[in-house]
C-alpha cells in the first residue's frame, strides 16, 4: 500500500480540477490517501525580495514535507489562457526554492480539466514538461474535456472518456506495486 497526496493545481473554492482529482482518488481504495484542498494555502506571489525578507511561510515548508512524506502524487493543473493558473506556477517557484528536486523519485498521475473541449490540455503539457526538473516521474495522465459535460457527482459520464480516465489511473496504481 502507497500513501499518495492529490490535490489540484488550483486555488479555487469551487475547483473542478479538485473535484476531478478527489473522485479520481476515491477509486484508489487500497491506497491511503492524504487530499489537500489548495484552497486553504494561500502564499505571496514569489520573488526573491519576499523571500529575503520574510523567507518560507509555515503552510509552504508543510506542503513540502508532505510531498517528501509520500510515495506518488495525483495532480490535476488548472489552465488560464493556455497556461497553468499563476497560483500553480507560483506555488512550484516557491517549493522549488526550499528544495531543487522536491518531487525526487515520486510518481504522478498528472491531470487537468476544464469546461471547454480542449480539457485543459495547454496546461498539462506545459506541467508534464516542468515537473521531471523537480524529479517527478509522470507515469500517466489524463485530460477530461467540457468538464460539465461529462462529469456529475457520480464521476465520468462519457463512457469513453471514463474508460481513458480508468486506464490512466491503472497505470498509475501499477507503478506503485
């Protein structure tokens, strides 16, 4: 059994990429699962003044140590004109700042979600090319499209759709045996 951190990439009370990412972990019942809602982490937009003078927040050096305390991460980025939010970007400076290889031989499912047809694709690629610089291992990902389209409180309503999101979550538990 592997312990695993989920959480989206996104700041947002009302995330969809959040609640992609809590049915996607409720389907890894043989995992424990540790799910952090970003919501409740709010840090300083980075730069090297505000670290200078005020160095790492609590809830920043937390989350770091929870990355380091787990085996694989399931993450679902959120995407802002192509991009992943500033919020993301920002909370990747900042860990990156504390420790170069934060995400050291950690497995990741990584996912996105949005409400149109692309599904957050622009920003996945880009976090699919950042995050091996940190030590990530990207095992699988998925992207859901139209997101209110196909997805209810039950989870994935487009079968095909569901069938991809399944085997992209397999693959994932598989690495972890």
């Amino acid at each position: 059994m592997a312990t695993i951190l989920a959480f989206a990439g996104s700041n947002s009370s009302t995330s969809i990429n959040y609640k992609l990412v809590k049915y996607t972990t409720s389907l890894a019942e043989e995992h424990e699962i540790r799910l952090l809602n970003m919501a409740g982490y709010p840090f300083p937009m980075f730069s090297e003044d505000e670290e200078r003078e005020k160095g790492y927040s609590n809830s920043l050096i937390e989350l770091k140590d929870d990355i380091g305390k787990v085996e694989a991460v399931v993450l679902s980025v959120s995407e802002h004109n192509g991009n992943p939010s500033a919020y993301f970007k920002n909370v990747l400076d900042w860990l990156s700042r504390i420790e170069r290889k934060f995400l050291e031989d950690k497995k990741v499912l990584l996912m996105s979600t949005s409400p149109g047809k692309r599904g957050g694709i622009g920003a996945l690629e880009v976090v699919k090319n950042m995050l091996p610089r940190f030590g990530a291992e990207i095992v699988s990902e998925f992207s859901l499209p139209s997101f209110h389209d196909n997805f209810d409180e039950k989870g994935i309503t487009d079968a095909s759709l569901n069938q991809q999101h399944q085997e992209a979550l397999d693959t994932f538990l598989q690495s972890l045996k």
